[in-house]
C-alpha cells in the first residue's frame, strides 16, 4: 500500500518529480524524491542521510524509528506546496512532521556543500522531534546548526557587528524564524548556533547528550536542562549566554577590518612603488639630459678651440 501511495504521488507530481529512492537509515526507512535525474545529487542525499543519523545516534543517543520522506526540488513553487505559501524567498530547507523539503543545489546561493549542510540540518530536526515536540527554538536551530557544522566565521562576525550595533536579543526572542527578514534571521540562526557552544562552554562537551537523556524521561526540556546542568535554570543560563558572546564575539568583527587594512596596506605599498618607480625613471631622465649637455659642451668647447 505504501508503494502505490509513493506511485500515485509521483504521477500526480511528475512535472515536478522524476525520482524516487526508498532506502533505509538507522533512523528509519526514508523515501527520496527529486526533480533530478542528476545521480550525483541522489547519492550525496542518501549517503548524507545515512551518515549524519548514523553521527546523530552515536553522539546523543537512540530515538524510535521514523519512516519519513525528503523532497528535493529546484522548483519554487513546488517548495512553497509543499511547505508554505507564505514561507520567505531566502528559506532553503524545511523540517515539518515527517517531511524534508529542500531546495536542489541549482543556484549560485546553494552549492553541493551547502545543500549536504542543509540536509544534515533538516535531519537533525526530524531527530529532536522524535524526542520532543516541545523544545525551544533557540535550542532546536541551535542544535540542528552546530551538527550541521554552520556555525562559520561569518556568522561569529555577525553576532560581532550586531554586539557592536546593540541589536543582541535574549535566548528566549529567539523564536518565529520562519517570518523574519533575511538578514534579521541570520543573525537569530547565528545566535541560535552560539548558544550550543556556550551551553559546552560552561557546562562541559557532554551536555547536550544529557540534557537529550533527561529529556527523553520526563519530556520536560527545562526540567531535564536544570538536571543536566546541575541546578542552572533557563534564565540563569540566558544570563550566561550573554556574557558568552560579549566575552568571545565582541572585538571578532576586527577580524575582517584586518583583511580590509591589509588590502588597504598593500595596495597602497603598490602605489608608492608606482610612484618611486616614475619618480626614478624621471630622475634617470634628467641625468641623461644633463650628460647629454654635458657632452654637447664639450664637444662645442673642442670646436672653438
């Protein structure tokens, strides 16, 4: 039955899906749907997939089996379908329910690595909800950001030009980051990222795989948060977190003035080498004339005597 389901869902989209994989992960059995016939981009979704649950179960732990599917498409009509009408132009990817949608690396703005980075993020979405339905954005994106290995430079920056700019928000006004601006998102994704790494900072690399265990106990994320990190609540830790990023972030944006100032050093080293360089063949000019005098006098001299 599921199979004629599979069947009837692709005739009924085949102008959109040309593809379909069922295969199975330790996560669960998942079908792999794509408006490609690009092989390349199905055996790097099926090996992401399969690799990052494998990572996932190793590092925080069992969940019950999901059968769940992944949707690829390079059409954006078709990706709102099949998540929202009235989901942003820059979303790329969407974890709902059982369901992956993501955008197939066509464009300039999502490359090979950057779609493997998406899909790992989608999956780890799909991993917390099999624990809970209930933990907090900041945690959810957090997580699923720093398994997906996004938290880069450029959004350690960020947090660093926005700590500069006083435009920093609390842990718990990270939330709706579907309805936010472009760039209003980046940095709630970015400060999402910074709270996992604060939250090890502090408390030690195990305690995500701990909270994650506690979790799974009482179904209570911010009971098994003061559990695993010994009697801190949610607000003791957001004080916390705050300091995290004024401690490591605040000066980070020199770090790309640096780059400027070198360009602007070097650049400016070449300019003066231009000018010497000009002032030099002048002077070598000036010299050949005042020769060239020179020899003209004397030869003049000669002729008079």
């Amino acid at each position: 039955m599921r199979y004629l389901l599979i069947a009837f869902s692709l005739v009924i989209n085949f102008n959109y899906f040309c593809s379909t994989t069922v295969e199975q992960s330790i996560l669960g059995e998942f079908n792999l749907i794509l408006n490609s016939q690009k092989e390349v981009l199905r055996k790097l979704s099926v090996k992401t997939i399969k690799s990052h649950t494998e990572d996932l179960f190793f590092k925080f732990g069992s969940v019950d089996a999901l059968s769940f599917s992944v949707y690829i498409t390079s059409h954006d009509d078709k990706f709102k379908s099949l998540t929202s009408k009235n989901i942003p132009t820059w979303a790329v990817g969407v974890a709902r329910g059982n369901r992956i949608v993501i955008k197939a690396p066509t464009k300039k703005s999502v490359n090979y690595n950057n779609f493997k980075k998406i899909l790992q993020h989608e999956i780890s979405h799909l991993y917390l909800s099999q624990l809970n339905s209930k933990f907090p954005s900041w945690f959810n994106e957090g997580f699923s950001m720093y398994n997906a290995h996004e938290f880069n430079i450029n959004r350690k920056i960020n947090i660093s030009w926005n700590l500069l700019l006083k435009r920093i928000v609390n842990l718990n006004q990270l939330k709706d980051f579907l309805s936010l601006s472009r760039s209003q998102s980046y940095l709630y994704y970015s400060q999402s990222a910074a709270s996992i790494e604060a939250m090890i900072f502090y408390y030690g690399d195990d305690i995500i795989r701990n909270i994650l265990f506690y979790t799974k106990q009482d179904n209570n994320f911010n009971q098994a948060f003061f559990r695993a990190t010994g009697g801190d609540t949610i607000d003791k830790f957001s004080v916390k977190y705050t300091n995290y990023l004024n401690n490591h972030f605040r000066f980070l944006f020199i770090y790309r003035f640096q780059k400027i100032v070198f360009f602007l050093i070097s650049f400016l080293l070449l300019i003066i080498w231009f000018y010497k360089r000009k002032k030099n063949k002048k002077i070598m000019k000036l010299w050949e004339i005042e020769d060239q005098l020179q020899d003209f006098k004397g030869t003049k001299n000669e002729n008079l005597n």
